[in-house]
C-alpha cells in the first residue's frame, strides 16, 4: 500500500459510466490512501446532464454526499460527441434503479475548480484522475498554462495498444472521443500514468468476483454487482470474455497499491489526422522509434490482488 505519510491528493474527473462509479467507490473508501479534493464530471459514456447527476448518486451511495462535484465540459474541444449509450444503457449507470440525487451540484465550472486547486495546493501535490474523455483536463490546461507545472502526475485510464481498440478497430473511447485533448494533455510534460485496455482487459469481473461484491450484503456491495451484471453483457457478447474489464477502478487500485501493475516508460502520440486511426495511442512498446518516451504505459496486472482490494474497501462504505 502506498499512504508513505498522508493520503494522495487527487481530483477525479469522470463520466460515470458504471466503471467510473466503482472507481468512485474504491476511492471514497480508502481515505487513507486518497484525498478526493472534488469529482468533475466530462460528456463521455452519456451526456453531461446524466454523467454530473451519476457522479452525485455515486457519492451519495458512498454516504459522502459532502463531495464536491462540478459539471464541465459538454462536448470535446472541437468535435461532436459520441456516446457510449450501448455499453452502458441509456443513464450511463443502467442496473439497479438509482433515485435521484438529493446532494447539489458545486457552484462553478470543473475546469475552474480544477485550475483553481492547483493554484491554491502546494506544486507537486495534486494528482489528476482522467476516467473519460481528457475534454476537462486540456481545456484547463490551455485556459491556464500555469498550472501544468504543478500537477503531480496524471494516471488515467485510457487507451490501448496490443489490445487494440473497442469503440474502432484502432482507438479506445476515452482517447477517440476527445483526441485532440488527448494530444494536449500526453504532450504537457506532466508524468502520466496510463492504464490501456491492455491492462483493464485483464481485470474481468468473473462469477466468484461479483458474487464476492454482491455477498458483502451492504448496499454499494449489492449496487456494484448490479452494474456488472448490466456492464458485461456487451464486452462478453463482444469478446466472449468472462465478465466485464472494470476499467477505471485501475487508476484508483495505482495509487492505493502500485505494485498490482506492471508496464513500461514508453512515448505515446495520439493519432489526431487520419480518420481511419483516429484516436489512436500510437504506443512505443518496442521502442523502435527515438520519440522521447512520455508516458508510463501499463501492461499486466496482479488481477486476484486487484479484486482483493477492491472488494476489501467497497466493504467499508
Ligand atoms: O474504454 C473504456 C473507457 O470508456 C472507460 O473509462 C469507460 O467508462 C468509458 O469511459
Ligand atoms: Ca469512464
């Protein structure tokens, strides 16, 4: 486990995305380990209207309602959204029927909030956690250069290289739908942590997993086997996997226990040109290229371990 002193500062930004909502759980549940500052929520898997008000239901069930959650972006910089309706059904967190939230949104834009607590925290302090597209994240970046200096490290999640695309033959959703923030923010100079589908794909949420979840017997346990039973049935329809990737609890389980991950210090540019391979992280692996690598690019993962963990701290919420 990592908590050398005090837990990690970090800043989660995300479309929840049922994925997105455990990764929430994981993080909310292990205050030892990680500091949430605030959850800002991007248009990615559904529209901005249901991500922001998800991202609420989710703290809420986590029973910190007092977590700051701000709105952002609702579509990428300079393209047309696309939605992930078929992954994750028509709210994004499809499942278990949710009420609504009753916990407000925060005052204020999250690409403010995210500038402004990088400005007021110490440099070196905040870390970033992309869970969706990078919108959010770049166009903080080019509203306030200043700030790019002061983040500790990016890890998110998106991305893929031998495990090529899901939402094209070359391109994962995260990058695709916003590639040109994806470029931005893998050509900052921030050090970037980056879980690929390459990883995520080795984290399937098998029978004996869920029902480890769902025999916890508490109401985040029972809600998270519920979203998997939604969320799998497309990626098993699709790759006849058994269960689902559950994707972005990986930033989170990073930061908590590092050494459940393996990968490489590699250089990763962003296909932004072709329409063919848009969106595409044009990985180094081999590094048969003299790029400069940029980014720490996860292969493997300890995936008994990462489950163990998981399923150990959503049971304290
Ligand atoms: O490609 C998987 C990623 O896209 C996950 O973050 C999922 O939540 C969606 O955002
Ligand atoms: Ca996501």
């Amino acid at each position: 486990m990592t908590n050398p002193s005090s837990p990690r500062k970090i800043i989660i930004d995300t479309d929840p995305g049922q994925d997105d909502a455990v990764a929430i759980l994981l993080a909310l549940g292990s205050p030892e380990d990680v500091e949430v500052l605030g959850v800002t929520a991007v248009a990615g898997n559904v529209p901005l209207a249901l991500t922001q008000k998800n991202a609420r239901i989710v703290c809420e069930l986590a029973g910190k309602p007092e977590t700051k959650v701000f709105a952002g972006c609702e579509a990428p910089i300079s393209r047309k959204l696309v939605t992930a309706e078929h992954v994750h059904g028509k709210t994004g967190l499809d499942g278990p029927v949710m009420p609504d939230p009753e916990m407000e949104l925060s005052e204020g834009h999250a690409v403010d909030f995210i500038i402004e607590t990088l400005r007021s925290n110490d440099a070196g302090t905040v870390t970033l956690c992309p869970l969706g597209p990078l919108t959010n994240i770049a166009v903080a970046f080019q509203k306030a250069p200043d700030i790019i200096e002061r983040v500790q490290e990016i890890v998110l999640m998106g991305g893929a290289y031998f495990e090529v695309g899901n939402i094209t033959p070359a391109a994962e959703f995260n990058i695709y739908v916003d590639p040109e923030a994806a470029d931005i923010v893998f050509k900052s100079g921030v050090p970037i942590t980056v879980m690929p589908l390459d990883v995520t794909h080795k984290a399937l949420t098998t029978k004996p997993r869920v029902d480890a979840f769902r025999n916890l017997g508490t109401k985040p346990g029972v809600m998270v086997a519920e979203w998997t039973d939604f969320f799998e049935r497309f990626d098993k329809e699709k790759y006849g996997s058994q269960g689902a990737p559950l994707h972005d609890p990986c930033v989170i389980a990073y930061l908590i226990k590092p050494e459940l991950f393996k990968g490489r210090h590699i250089n990763v540019e962003i296909e932004t040109g072709s329409e063919l391979t848009l969106g595409m992280t044009v990985a180094d692996w081999w590094g048969v290229t003299d790029r400069k690598p940029n980014a720490m690019f996860m292969g493997d993962i300890d995936a008994d371990g990462f489950f163990e963990l998981l399923t150990e701290r959503i049971a304290r919420l």
